[in-house]
C-alpha cells in the first residue's frame, strides 16, 4: 500500500531534503511551501511522485483544503529570529513573539487537527515535529526567548497529541532536534549537512509499527523534554 507523506516548509533545507528521501523511498509526498509557486519550483527538481501544494501553516483552515488523507505528517515550518541568538522574554518585538508562535507552535497545531482525525480513524500514522535542542527544558532553554519557548510549547504539543492518538496504537506522534544544520536558518557555519539533519527525521516518519511514541529524539537517542 503507498503511503501519501506531508511536509510543511518543504521548499527548500530540511524538508526538501525529506520531501526527496520520502518520494524515493515510494511514498506519494506532498510538498508544501507558502505559496503554490514555490512548491512547484521546489517539486520539480525532485524525482518519484511528489505533488506541490500551497499550505500557509499560520492559517488554521489552510490544511483542511487539502482533501487527500495523509499518513506521514512532518511538522518542520518554522522561523528564527533574525538577531540570532540574543533576545529575552522582555526585549523581543511583539511581532517577532507573534510570527515565531504562529509558525512553529500553532502551525503544527492546526496541521494535527486537519489530519490525524484521519490517521486514528484508519489505524496508521506517523507525526514528526521537527523541534530544536532550544526548546528542551532538559538541556537548558537556550536561544533567543521567542524561538525557545516556541519550540517548547511544539515539544509539548508533541506529548499531548501523542496521549490522544493511544487508542490507536500504530498512530506515532514524535519530536526531533535536528542539530546545528547548514540551511538559510542555520547559516554557512553549521556543523552539520542537510542529510545528516533530515536522517532522524525520516527514522521517526517511517517508524514500523513498534516504534515509539510520544518521545523527542536526535540522531536515534531519546533526549529529555
């Protein structure tokens, strides 16, 4: 049976990187990017079956447009601050709090409940939300306040929707920090390629059926919350 894989912020970095791993592997892959154009530009260097579409994450009606049932969602639109890693929960623009809310944390929100009602009535799924070592309470809340706490409150998202996919037991639902990785966000000077990112990714999407739930992992170890 093909499986059909959805992947936020898949234009270009980490999710195109999912997006051509997932098509090669026989998945039917929908890459999304925020506008149609630039999924198409994305989408056409790719190989195997990969269809583009629009998905503004920020929008909370923008994924129940999207009608085909999807099995692997991969949560990984996301934005950073433009300082950097300065900026207390004090000194950080509004806007800046907003977009990063927006984005990182209610972004995944809104794509959960569009598909996996789908995922727990059809007894299979698997969700990746792409976090960052930034939002682990256990490894400290480093960074900037507005993208610590953004990631954090994905990390979190994580569990809770993990405890309401337990009725149906091969519905997966995990968190990834990825590393420090060479993409637009990550900048030049990352230590780590875009494949070497996208790796835990694509283990937690294509988990068999006794894989985990509810945890949050890099480079196949569990890290704590």
């Amino acid at each position: 049976m093909k499986r059909t894989a959805l992947v936020t912020g898949a234009a270009e970095g980490i999710g195109l990187e999912v997006c051509r791993e997932l098509a090669g592997r026989g998945y039917r892959v929908i890459l999304t990017a925020r506008t149609l154009e630039k999924a198409q530009k994305a989408g056409g260097a790719l190989a195997g079956d990969v269809v583009p579409a629009a998905l503004e994450v920020t929008d909370p009606r923008a994924a129940a447009r999207i009608e085909e049932p999807v099995d692997v969602l991969v949560n990984n639109a996301a934005l950073y601050p433009p300082h950097r890693d300065e900026g207390g929960v004090l000194d950080a623009p509004e806007e800046e709090w907003r977009s990063l809310i927006e984005t990182n944390f209610l972004g995944a929100l809104w794509t959960a409940r569009a598909f996996v009602p789908g995922m727990i009535a059809r007894g299979f799924g698997r969700v990746v939300n792409v976090s960052s070592d930034y939002g682990s309470f256990g490894l400290g809340l480093k960074g900037p306040a507005s993208y610590s706490v953004s990631k954090a409150a994905l990390n979190a998202l994580t569990l809770k929707l993990a405890e309401d996919c337990k009725a149906a037991p091969d519905v997966k639902v995990n968190a990834v920090h990825p590393g420090w990785v060479r993409t637009k966000m990550g900048g030049k000077n990352a230590t780590r390629s875009v494949a070497e990112g996208a790796k835990e990714i694509l283990r937690l999407a294509t988990l068999p059926e006794d894989g985990p739930s509810g945890g949050y992992f890099h480079d196949g170890k569990q890290y704590p919350w």
